[in-house]
C-alpha cells in the first residue's frame, strides 16, 4: 500500500472536517480512498455515457471496412 501527501487548501481542508464530522469517514485517509472510488465510479459512468453516443455500424464488415 502506498501513502499520499496532499497539500489541502484552507477551504478544502473545512470540507474534509465537515464530512468526518458528518460521519462520511473514519479518518482523512479513509475520506480520501471513499473519494477516490466515488470519482472512479463516476468515471466509469461517463465512460459508458460516452460510449452509448458513438455511432453504431451494422452490416457487411467487409463493406464496412471499404467505407473507411
């Protein structure tokens, strides 16, 4: 397992603090791996939204492939 260091600044840090206090977290560490997760999963979510906008191609590979 890795460690980070992460500069915070005032405002960030006041964030952090509000959601311990809210019980988001255990701890910062812990905050920060939920924070991490919650962003890749929003990732993956735009991913898939920007995957199902991309043209579909149905036919004849072959002629498909001329096309291109």
């Amino acid at each position: 397992m890795s460690t980070l260091s992460v500069p915070l600044t005032p405002e960030l840090e006041k964030m952090m603090e509000k959601l311990l206090q809210d019980g988001v977290a255990a701890n910062k560490a812990d905050l920060a791996r939920k924070a991490i997760e919650k962003m890749a999963e929003e990732h993956a979510v735009q991913v898939v939204l920007q995957a199902q906008k991309e043209p579909t191609l149905r036919g004849d590979l072959d002629e498909l492939a001329k096309k291109l």
